[in-house]
C-alpha cells in the first residue's frame, strides 16, 4: 500500500481515507517497510461582525448570538494541524497503518495576556487494510453527517461565529447548526467494505453520549444513561458520466439511546442525511440534507436535543452549493440552514411567557479563494445569517472573513 498524501479534507477526517494517493508532503522511509509521514496546515483570519440587535424573550442557548459588533484574529473553522502518520510493512496482506493530529487553537481569549490557546486532539486512529476492506479504530470524525460537512466550502474558510465574537478560545464555526448538526469526533470502531463498482458501505460502532435539553450535558433534563453504543453507517457511490464528469451520492443515519435516571424515561435520537456532489468541468454542484429527532441545535446529542421535559425536538435542514473554478481561483456561494419543531411544552412556556425557542437559521455565504501555489492559500468571504423564533422575533447579522492558509 503506497504512503499517502492526506490533502486538507483529510486533515479534518483521515479515517475516510479520500485524499489522494500522491506521495506525502514529508515522507521518511524506515527500514523493513515502515515509513512515517507528516501533513498539516495553518491558517488565520480576520473576522468582522455587525448585525441587529438581540431580541426580547428569545431562548438563545450555546453557540447562540449576541448583538455584539467588532473584530477578531481567529483560526478558521478548521483550527490549525499537524499531524503524524505511520504504515507498517505489508504483512500476511494486511496493510496496517496509524494517525495522531493535533489541532492547536492559534487564537487566545480576547484578553492581552492569556496562556490558554487550547490543543485539541481530534485524531487517534489505527487501521487495517485487505482485500476484506478497511477496518477503522480509534477517535475520528463521525458518519453520520461526516461527508456533509466535508462537501461544504466553508470548511475552508471561517464561516460564522458564536456569540460574543468567539470571545473564548476556539475556532469560527463555519456552517454548524445552519444545514447540518455537527458530528463531532468519537471513539469508534468502524467497518469500511471495499470498492464494489464505485459502491462502498461502511458501519460504525460508537461511544455514546449523553442526550439532553442544557448545554454539553447541563440543564434542564439529561438521559445520561447509556447501556448501548451508538451505531452508524453511511453508504455511497462515486463514479463518472458523460465526458469525465463526476457523481458522488451518499446516504448516512445514526440511532441511539439513552435513560434519564431520575425518572427512568428512555430517550431515543435518530437521524437520516445524505447527498449529492456533481462536477462538470469547472462546475461542482452539491445538495446535501438531513432530518432527524434528539439531534440537537449545533452540537449532535449532548446540547438542545430535548425539551426540558425530556421530549425529543425534530429537527431538520438542507444546504444547496454551487463553485466555479477558473485558473487558481475558486467561486463559490451556498446557502441552506436549520428548522426546528416546537414541542408542546415549549408552545405552553411561550403561550405564559411570550419567550420562544429557535424556529429556524439560515445563513448565505459567498467565498473566493485563491491558490498562489500548491501551499499558500488566500481566502475571502461574505455571509448573511437570519435567525428567527417561534414568537415572531428575528435576527440578522453579515459577517466579513479574509485569511490565508500554509498547507504541507
């Protein structure tokens, strides 16, 4: 099996193993077959908000908004990597190889003297590959709205920012929440068949998380009890048509349970998304889109998947994307955003209060980028966010991103 080259799609989720298989940035051979190789990247932007106001009695939870106006010196949506990667020698047919990536946080706190830029080790994986397929062990990006993510251009730019302007350390959030719910990385142990005509099926076995109504895990009512893994599996196909254009098509879903101790009731979060990723010469058309239920906001699972009663909140959401490429430049713009359903408790406190959860986000993005040569990146980016709630009120806010990347 040859070393690999892990290009910056890679960099957020090598255990899909579609980088190309060009040789690596740094490569040094070993003796009996093994070789290690590095990849990585860095990157900064300069982001300016200015928007609307906050509303009124408006429920605006994790990664919410304020009416905050400035500017900020951010990493992008993808922190900054450097990664390692090892392959044995080819033993018995098996090809054995292993990754660690670290993602460090270039920004601080938006305070002069910090210490508190954080490491965040998103990859610890091995793997195994034979005429069997692949098998996949260790922490790596999830299958359930994986690939939906990676199709989207804001993976490479900066996207949006949470509330009070990132103001603690950490990444711009790029689309989370508006056209997919983030998958996070989890410990799995994942199933990968091989090709099969351009077909390929993978199944993953998962560490559960808690399901709840709070923040990571907090507030008003959490099913912290978890006797089963989470299972996923997501199926695709890539192949060609006409005059060498391409077709990619994919299908993911997650299920998992979980008990609330108190009272013992069992919560269940389930979800299906999928796409379709189309390039014609220097055309790539995509659509993705998902729906589920206890998937959460922004965050899978662990933040505003429930009501305060422990209901499960629906939830669904769709991005549409078109880029246009000419010479070393990209042109891109999507669009696409989140819906929520309201549960009947939460249509009680608002018919009490006045106050009203979140009803729906969409956010519009322009984006060109620049490639000066194979390593060094310019990138720059518009977008226009709307949120509105389930009592009439509304939020809109434009954001302005300009940075540059260093690849390896």
């Amino acid at each position: 099996m040859k070393s690999r080259r892990f290009n910056i799609l890679a960099v957020v989720a090598a255990l899909f193993f579609l980088a190309s298989s060009a040789q690596a940035a740094v490569v040094i051979g070993g003796a009996d077959g093994w070789s290690f190789s590095t990849d990585g990247q860095v990157n900064l932007f300069g982001v300016y908000q200015t928007g609307d106001s906050t509303p009124d009695n408006v429920v605006n939870p994790f990664l919410g908004y304020t009416d905050d106006e400035g500017f900020r010196l951010k990493s992008g949506f993808l922190p900054a990597c450097f990664a390692f990667n090892i392959k044995a020698p080819t033993i018995g047919g098996l090809d054995m190889a292993a990754r660690i990536g670290f993602y460090p946080e270039p920004a601080n706190a938006n305070l002069k003297n910090t210490f508190d830029a954080q490491i965040d080790l998103r990859e610890v994986f091995f793997t195994v590959d034979g005429n069997f397929g692949q098998v996949m062990v260790g922490k790596g990006l999830s299958l359930f709205l994986g690939t939906n993510l990676l199709a989207e251009q804001t993976l490479l730019g900066a996207g949006r920012m949470a509330g009070n302007l990132n103001a603690n350390v950490g990444p711009t959030l790029g689309r989370i929440g508006f056209g997919y719910v983030y998958p996070q990385f989890n410990a799995q142990v994942r199933y990968t068949t091989p090709d099969m005509n351009g077909f390929k099926v993978a199944v993953g076995v998962y560490d559960p998380s808690v399901i709840a109504s709070g923040v990571l895990g907090g507030g008003d009512y959490t099913a912290e009890e978890t006797k089963l893994p989470r299972f996923e599996s997501e199926i695709s196909y890539a192949g060609t048509f006409g005059d060498g254009n391409t077709l990619k098509l994919y299908m993911n879903n997650l299920w998992q349970e979980a008990k609330n101790k108190d009272d013992g009731k069992d919560v269940t979060a389930w979800g299906v998304g999928g796409g379709a990723i189309v390039g014609m010469g220097p055309f790539e058309l995509s659509a993705s889109g998902f729906t589920g239920e206890a998937l959460g906001r922004s965050i899978m699972l662990d933040t505003e998947a429930l009501d305060a009663t422990g209901e499960e909140r629906e939830t669904w959401g769709w991005i549409v994307q078109g880029i246009y490429t000419f010479g070393q430049n990209k042109l891109g713009i999507s669009y696409g955003g989140n819906e929520f359903e309201e549960t009947s408790y939460e249509k009680d406190v608002r018919d009490a209060t006045g106050t009203g959860e979140i009803e729906s986000q969409y956010q519009l993005t322009a984006m060109w980028t620049h490639d000066i040569n194979a390593h060094l990146k310019l990138v720059t980016e518009i977008s226009h966010i709307e949120l509105e709630w389930f009592n009439g009120e509304e939020w809109k806010v434009e954001q302005f991103n300009v940075g540059a990347f260093f690849l390896w």
